[in-house]
C-alpha cells in the first residue's frame, strides 16, 4: 500500500490582509496569529465552536473561523490573517 503523505493538507498562501481580532465581533480569517499565549474559542464557518488550549506566544494557527468568542479566550493580542 503507498503511503501518501500529506494529501490532506490545504496549500498556505501569504495573507494579504491582516485584522486585529475584537472578541464577538464577526471578522472573517483564514489564519490567526496568537501575540499573547492562552486559549481561544472559535465559531467555525459551520457554526460549531471549537476551543485551543495553551497556544504559545507567537503561535500561527491555519484555521478557518467566523469570530473569536470572549467566553474561554485568555490569549491576547490576536490578528486575524486571510
């Protein structure tokens, strides 16, 4: 059996836009930057929310989202990429 590497993973492409994210309030992104470690709760595009613990200082995180929540989010400085 061939083993296929990675063939489930979507291509990054340079963000060519860059938003400071305010928790509840709609910004689209499709990468989020963590300047402050802690966790963050997410609304995906499908309405499901989904919370990252101990993200790192620093961390960029490929993820597809509608907003960040304010309930369960202690990161800080975040910026939403797309």
């Amino acid at each position: 059996m061939a083993i296929r590497p990675h063939f489930y993973l979507k291509q990054i492409a340079p963000a060519e836009k860059a938003e400071a994210i305010v928790a509840d309030t709609t910004a689209p992104f499709e990468s989020l930057y963590v300047g402050g470690g802690g966790n963050v709760r997410i609304l995906l595009k499908d309405g499901t929310s989904v919370t990252l613990n101990a993200l790192g200082t620093g961390t960029f995180v490929p993820v597809t989202g509608v907003l960040v929540k304010s309930s369960a989010t202690t990161a800080t400085n975040l910026v939403g990429l797309s």
